[in-house]
C-alpha cells in the first residue's frame, strides 16, 4: 500500500495531506483543504485455489482510490467545471489518476502481470467538514493487483 501511495504522490505531486491511506473510502478521517484529495483503501481479494502449491498463493487482489474535487466556480445547478475543468475536474484528476498506476509494476510484490483498472464507480456529492458544510464530488476507481504470497513457514 505504502509503495501505491508513494506512486501516487510523485506522479501527481500531491503531499501527505492530500493521498493518504483509509481503511474506509467513503470515511477519510481527515478532510484537507484546498480542491482535492485522494484515498487509497485495501479492497478484496480472491484467491487462486486451483493454482495454489506448496508455499505458495495466488491472490487476485483489489484496492480502492477514491477522488475528492471542491471546486466553487460552477454556477448553481450546473457541474461542468467540477467534472470537466482540467486540470482541476473530476475527470483530469481521473485520468491521473489512471496513468499513475495502470500497467505499473512492483518487483517486491510477485506481481503476476501489472496493476490494471477493473472499474470506475458512478460520480456522486457527498458532504464532509466538521459540520458537513463541505460538497464534494466523488468517485472511485479499483484496481486489480495479481500476486503470489510466499507462505513458507520462516
């Protein structure tokens, strides 16, 4: 999870304070200020039973990152810079997002191929803040990471 994080945060140049790592990517535990923030969340994983050997484990496992963008500039009714502005929008940040990590690879993880996107959740407001005074659009992206767990006793 570290090494996503560190991926992130020099691809897009975001600090510590805006790409953090949640166990609930709905309810960061810390809401920043400025237009955006990002999580990343342990997903679940299946594991390859039919593959699996002596000391050995497949796992086809998922993490989640979750976009947060604040932006004021729209009109009342109306989201066009809040999805569309780049590179501020939900969908710049998304294609970011993409590029940082699809097809990357981590020696130190058995990666069985290269991370890849498997879906991209719909676009939808939530509220946040210490009084939920603050409107942010959010989605999610989950990635799939195929890797062998060495489970050879030590």
């Amino acid at each position: 999870m570290q090494w996503v994080l560190d991926r992130l945060r020099t691809r897009l140049s975001l600090s510590e304070s805006q790409c953090y790592l949640t166990a609930d990517a709905l309810a960061p535990p810390v809401i920043p200020p400025g237009d955006f923030f990002l999580t990343v969340s342990p997903g679940a994983g299946q594991f390859a039973l039919g593959e699996a050997a002596a000391g050995n484990l497949t796992e086809h496992w998922t993490f989640r990152v979750r976009l947060f963008v604040r932006i004021l500039v729209d009109r009342a009714g109306q989201d066009r810079q809040r999805l569309l502005d780049v590179p501020r929008g939900l969908f710049a940040w998304q294609r970011q997002v993409l590029a940082a990590l699809t097809g990357a690879d981590n020696p130190d993880w058995n990666l069985r191929g290269w991370i890849a996107p498997v879906t991209a959740s719909e676009v939808e407001w939530v509220q946040g803040g210490r009084n939920a005074e603050l409107n942010y659009l959010t989605m999610t992206i989950d990635f799939q990471a195929d890797f062998d767990w060495d489970i050879d006793p030590p």
